[in-house]
C-alpha cells in the first residue's frame, strides 16, 4: 500500500461551509475524557474508560477584510459576528476536510478569539478562533485509505 | 505572488549606474552588484508576503563618485517606495546600514536594505 505525507494546505476546516480568509495553520484535538473505578476485585488495580471526548479546533489567519459582496470566505468581521453570536445562532456546522482522507464533521461553538496587532510592519496581523465541537463529531465521507 | 524584487531592484537602478546581481559583468568603475535571500510566507490558500535582505554594493575608484551613485540609488529606491500607487505600494523597502570602505584604491559602498514585497 502506498503511503503519502499530508501538506498541511490539503487540510482545512470549514465554517458554515467557509473557509477563514487567509488562513495560516488548522489545529485539530480530540481529548479523550475518562473515568476511573475499582472494585474489589480489581485487586487494587484502577480501571479507566473512556466515556467521551473533548474536540477542539483553533485556526489561525491573517487578519484580512474581504471586499467584495459575496464573500467566499470568512474574513476578520465574519468571524467576529460569530464569535459574538449567541443560543442558537452560535452553534455552527464544522467540517473538517483532508484531500484524499476522510472528511468528519459535527457542530461547534466559538470559545475564543483573539486579534494580535503591531506597529512594526514586518509582523502581520493576525487573528485566532477557538472552537469547540459540541455533540458528535463523526465521519462524513471516506477518503482513499 | 510571484517574487519580484530583484526585478524591482534593476528597473530602478539600472539607469544609474550599471547594477548587476551577484557578479559584475563589466570592469569599468562605477558599477553596483547586488545580493538579496528572499523568504517566502504562505497562507494555506497561497505566498501573500516576500521579504528578503538586500544588499548593494556600490564600486568605484572614485570616493567622491562612490558616494555620489550611492546618494542617487539612495533616493531612487526612497522614492520608489514612497509612491504608493498599486504598482508601488506592494513593496515596502527600509535602509538599515550603509558602511563604506576602501580596499587598495576601489571604494566599495554597501548599502543594506530590508525589502518586503506584499501582494
């Protein structure tokens, strides 16, 4: 069987369907959270289970605005008016997308977002979101492996 | 984005004097050979940011016209920058050091330059 490294631009995570406009780097991390029990007969010996896990993102970008009317992606205001929604309105659908690998996706909240801005004008502006997938986060589509 | 600066470099020096990258073609004083290392950044969608260290060194056998051609790349590459047309404001160009010396006869005036090409 053949094997292929991942370039990281092959990987995305899409928002509502959209991309965040200049995007640099896509975390991905499933926590597993688990429970720990003895009995007595475990013979003194802690049994851990898993009994869920925590899945979060964080996406990094540039801090772009988007000019045009029909935005195709996600830029610096976009994010903020998520960022800011609240009930229903700030549960987003996410799908995390790798070419040639399985796409998985579920719902998430935004639990964080951050700006970071310079007067020097070698360092790039840039902005951070925080996600948090709330209920399953399961396999949509199948990949070539 | 495609990398431009040397070319950027050329277009607005080569009236000048003659200016070259890397090795001058020429052994007639004055002529300036510049050396630049560009680096790349990318978003996932693509580069949107060059920057590159840029080093000019000016040669004559003149110090008087060493500084002279210095002085007008100088101003050239001032005033390039500063016209913040579209063609223009994609390149922002800062002069960091300019040591000069003399080894046996031939003046050498290295202008040191910190260049950022944006899309």
């Amino acid at each position: 069987m053949a094997t292929s490294r991942v370039e990281g631009y092959n990987v995305s995570l899409t928002i509502g369907s959209k991309t965040l406009l200049g995007r640099t780097q896509e975390d991905l991390n499933i926590s597993a959270v688990t429970k720990t029990s003895i009995t007595k007969d475990d013979n003194g010996v802690q049994q851990e289970s898993v009994v869920r896990h925590d899945v979060t993102f964080k996406v990094s970008a540039l801090m772009s605005l988007d000019s045009e009317t029909t935005h195709t992606k996600l830029d610096r205001d976009d994010v903020i008016a998520l960022a800011l929604a609240t009930g229903s309105s700030a549960v987003v659908a996410v799908q995390y997308l790798c070419t040639g690998g399985d796409t998985y996706g579920g719902s998430a909240i935004i639990t964080g977002y951050s700006e970071s801005t310079a007067a020097d004008p070698d360092t790039d502006s840039t902005i951070s979101l925080d996600l948090k997938i709330t209920g399953t986060f399961a396999k949509v589509t199948g990949g070539n492996g | 984005m495609t990398e431009s600066i040397a070319d950027m470099l050329v277009s607005v020096c080569k009236d000048i004097l003659p200016f070259y990258l890397s090795e001058a073609e020429t052994e007639d004083y004055p002529y300036a050979v510049f050396e630049y290392t560009p680096q790349v950044f990318r978003t996932k969608d693509g580069v949107y940011k060059i920057t590159a260290d840029v080093y000019i060194r000016v040669y004559s056998n003149d110090g008087d016209e060493v500084e002279t051609k210095a002085a007008a790349i100088m101003s050239a590459l001032d005033t390039f920058a500063a016209d913040t047309t579209d063609n223009n404001g994609k390149y922002i160009i800062a002069l960091q050091a300019s040591p000069e010396s003399c080894v046996e006869g031939v003046w050498q005036y290295e202008l040191q330059y910190f260049v950022k090409q944006t899309s």
